[in-house]
C-alpha cells in the first residue's frame, strides 16, 4: 500500500510471490511515480515479476513496459473475451 498522510494513493497485490493480480493508483495521483514506487517494492522483494494486462489498455502496457516489463505472450482472457498480455520482469 502506497500511503502518505494517513491517504492512501495506491496499492499492489502479488500472488504466490510473483503474478501482480492488481496495482491500482488513485485517478488524483496518477502520473506522480506511485505505481512506479509500488512496482520497485515488490520488485525488491520478490524475483521475476510477472502480469496480465488488456492490450487495448495502451497506457498500462507502456507503463508496464517503461519500467521493464516484456511481452512473453498474447491470449484470450478466457472470461471478457479480450486480447491480454501476458508480461514479465
């Protein structure tokens, strides 16, 4: 979690040590490094990182690739019917 002041900004979930199931930034602080911050925690404490994310969401998929993410494979999200990347660090 992401707090300062007693506010929270974000937060990020890791499940079984290496899948990022959310990372969600408050619309107000977006673009203010958070969820940046939040991937280099985890990052620090655990190894190969990994995510799904919509293509057709550009902004995530640049965000995640800014900070060192690599496409490893494109899907169909078994449950929207959606294209999704599947990345990792």
């Amino acid at each position: 979690m992401y707090e300062e002041k007693g506010n929270i900004k974000g937060f990020i979930s890791v499940i079984d040590k290496e899948f990022i199931g959310a990372l969600f930034v408050d619309k107000k602080y977006q673009g203010c490094s958070i969820g940046s911050k939040l991937i280099r925690y985890v990052d620090s404490i655990y190894n190969g990182l990994t995510l799904s994310v919509y293509k057709d969401n550009s902004r995530a998929v640049n965000f995640y690739k800014n900070i060192g993410f690599d496409i490893v494979e494109e899907k169909i999200n078994e449950d929207t019917d959606c294209i999704e990347y599947y990345m990792k660090k």
